[in-house]
C-alpha cells in the first residue's frame, strides 16, 4: 500500500481524550491529516482500509526490549524481532545495549542504526549503555533515548554496582538514566546459599524482593542528590511500588512487564526455566500491587523486556538456563484481554503502551491519534478470541510463556510511518521504519 495516502474508514477510534467514535482516519505522507466521522475520500487515489468492527489504537511503543543484534543473532535478530512486533501491533521499540559488541559507544550505535535502517518494519531507537569507564560516550551519543545501567543481574563491563562507580554518572550531564535494580552483591551472597539447587523456581528466591528494592533505592538516592531524570526499568515488587507511592520525585518514571502483572511463582511448575526472567516472576501479592501502582500512576507505562532464547538453551538445566522471554506479539492482546476483563480500560491500555512512553521518552509526535501525529497505528479486534499457538509465533526463538492463553485485541492491521505492515497473518517485508528521535 502506498505510503501517500490512506484512509481507514468505520473504525472504532480511540481519541487523545479517551472517548472513541466511530470514523474514518485519513493518512498522507506518513502523517494523519484528519480524523473525524465519515470523512469524503480525497480526489487523488487513495487506498482504503474497511475498519468495520474494528478498533484503531495507537502503535504500541515498546520501550524495552532485548533484540540480540548483533552477536547473538541465533535467538533474533532486527529483521524478525519487527516482525514480531508489527504481528503484535508494536510500531516503535527502544533496544537494549548489551549485545556483541556492546552499545556503549557512538561507533557502536551508529552501527546498530545502520543495520535497523536497513531491516526494521518498525521505528527504532538504541540506549547506550554505561560502564564504570564511559562517561564520555553517554554525554555524547546520540541519537538516544537514554543511558541504560544494569545495577545487577550482569556481568562484565555492562556491570555497574558500586554507588562509587554510579555517583558520577548520575551527578553528570542531564541525559535519562535507565536502571535494572538489583543488588548485584545480595544476589551474589545468596546464589551461595542455594548452590546445588537445580530447580528453577529458586530464581525467585536467590534474586528476591529485597535485592529489588536495594537497588531502587540506592537509585532512587542518586537521582534526588542530582534531581536527575531516572526511569526504573521492569519493576517486579510490592516494596518497590510502595516506596515510589510515598517517595517518587516528579522526574522519576516506572514501567511493569506483563509478565509481571500476570504470572507469579506458581507458573514455575508449569514453565520451568521458560518462567525464568530478570528480575524474576514474583508472588501473586506482588501481581496485584503492581496493578494498583499502575492504575494509581504510581507505575507509568509498561514494556516488555522481550528477551528471547532458544528452547534448547532454555533446556539446560539451572542456573545454566538463561534468564528473559519473548513478549513483543503477545503484550498488546494481553492487556486488551485485562481490559475486557474489567481490570482496567482500553484507553488506560493505548496510554501505558503508546502516549505516556513517548511522553516519558519526549517522543516527537507519537502516541496519539490526532492530525499532525505520525501514522503509527494498529487495528485491533476486540470481539474475537485466539489462542496463543505455538505455530503462529513470528519471534525466532519460537515460544511464548503465554502459549494457551485465549486472548482478544490481536493486532489484524498494523501501520507504521502510513505504510500496512502487517495485514491479519501477513507481513509486508519492504516496509522500513525510521529512527526514532528523542528531546533533550
């Protein structure tokens, strides 16, 4: 379809405000031009999208993924990961450092920017990632949506745990600053205490709910001391939403994985070391009083730390089993599924996944449906249930912890820059997404 002109006709539109009306959605350029009910169609030729019965949302913007290009292209790659993305209605993704070699300089960005220009279906952006010794290259990278630090759960370089050795990347510049908090040296101290244990539900336990919080406080610490902008990444629990409720500075942003809202320690028995993430599934107490920061605002958006591995690496027998799990196709219908569940709104949905990340991420013109925004859209159905199956899973690691899940909100049309992506089963390979600029 061209990337000229567009017009979605009868579609349930979600507006900024959070009202829906029933109407037609015009696109030129990459761009929507109007949005109103029953627009007549423009002179020029124009390709129309027959939305009935259908919802228009705005694209999901994911902002934390893992998507292992390069150096570990065996479990994905930037090709197939948008591919999963467009299949699930994720339009925008903001990447992780800690592939081979590492992102922590500009060469290294600039490389994996050429490689998504070349293969991405979506829009893409790159964090930088810190070291105890690249204070430099995070002033100056560019472009970039923030600095990602792993307080734990790390190893080599990418490992940065000391507060001697994370005071003066906070104190510096004005750049957002992305934690992982764990405690690097609780997990070290109790990974001693559960040596031998080969069953993966001890994850949970080895990296617990004080590990969490130690480090989301130490963060937290740093990010008063210098009124600097920090966001925390995948937070995982009750403690640690509690002490956002009472403590959380005006510049501090939270997100929550589905992962961690919907599975807990119970799934163990079912999942295994399918279930085993960084930081790892919590209890249903924890589910719970993450939902409750969500909805209260307390916790602003959601990501879904889409980390895939193969099933025969998932297979070795822990702690050899590596930690993170697929969730890009899969995130969007999970929540639509809450939403029609009655555990939150449609539009509650479309802002912790679409408008509130570019807010938090200053964003130019993404996450809304209105004129003058880019045409980064997905039609979803809000009627029809699906299963997750096994078969239909586009990710290149090929599993889903949610295989089985009756889910409804699939993505049947997705759009990106006002070009069809992807059309209910079908992927339209020569769209190219753009780079994704942030503000300062």
């Amino acid at each position: 379809m061209s990337a000229s002109s567009l017009l979605i006709r009868h579609a349930q539109i979600l507006l900024p405000s959070g009202e829906f009306i029933l109407g037609d959605v015009e696109i030129r350029s990459g761009k929507i031009v109007r949005v109103g009910d029953l627009l007549t169609p423009p002179e020029n030729a124009t390709t129309l999208i027959d939305a009935t019965g259908l919802t228009l949302l705005p694209g999901v913007i994911d902002p934390q993924v893992h998507f292992r290009e390069p150096g570990l292209e065996h479990k994905e790659d930037l090709f197939t990961a948008s591919c999963a993305c467009v299949r699930g209605g994720v339009t925008s993704f903001l990447e992780m450092p800690n592939t081979r070699p590492l992102t922590t300089t500009q060469a290294a960005l600039d490389d994996k920017l050429k490689r998504a220009s070349e293969k991405c279906l979506a829009n893409y952006g790159f964090f930088v990632g810190a070291t105890a010794e690249n204070l430099p290259d995070l002033l100056s990278a560019t472009p970039t949506p923030g600095i990602k630090i792993f307080m734990g759960s790390m190893h080599g370089d990418l490992l940065v745990d000391e507060e001697s050795a994370l005071d003066p990347i906070f104190a510096t510049g004005e750049r957002l600053i992305a934690v992982h908090a764990e405690d690097q040296t609780r997990i070290r101290d109790r990974r001693s205490q559960f040596t031998g244990i080969s069953d993966p539900a001890v994850h949970s336990q080895i990296q617990d709910n004080q590990a969490a919080l130690n480090a989301t406080q130490l963060a937290l610490k740093l990010s008063k001391k210098y009124q600097r902008r920090l966001h925390i990444l995948h937070m995982s629990t009750a403690e640690e939403a509690e002490l956002l409720r009472r403590e959380k500075p005006v510049w501090v942003t939270a997100e929550v994985t589905p992962q961690h809202l919907l599975l807990n320690i119970n799934d163990y028995e079912k999942l295994g070391s399918l279930l085993q993430m960084n930081p790892p599934i919590r209890s249903p107490h924890d589910n719970e009083v993450l939902w409750q920061a969500l909805r209260d605002g307390v916790i602003d958006f959601i990501a879904t730390d889409h980390a895939p591995h193969t099933l025969a690496e998932k297979a070795q027998p822990y702690p050899n089993s590596p930690s993170g799990m697929p969730g890009v196709e899969t995130s969007l219908a999970l929540m639509l599924t809450q939403a029609k569940q009655g555990r939150c709104t449609v539009a509650q949905v479309a802002n912790w996944m679409s408008a509130a990340v570019a807010k938090a991420y200053q964003i130019p013109n993404k996450g809304l449906i209105e004129p003058g925004y880019d045409a980064d859209l997905v039609l979803v159905d809000l009627e029809n249930d699906h299963p997750v199956q096994r078969e239909d899973i586009v990710t290149k690691c090929g599993w889903s912890p949610f295989e089985g899940w009756n889910l409804t909100g699939w993505a049947q049309i997705t759009i990106v820059g006002g070009q069809v992506a992807y059309d209910r089963g079908t992927l339209n390979t020569n769209v190219r997404g753009q780079a994704l600029q942030f503000g300062s």
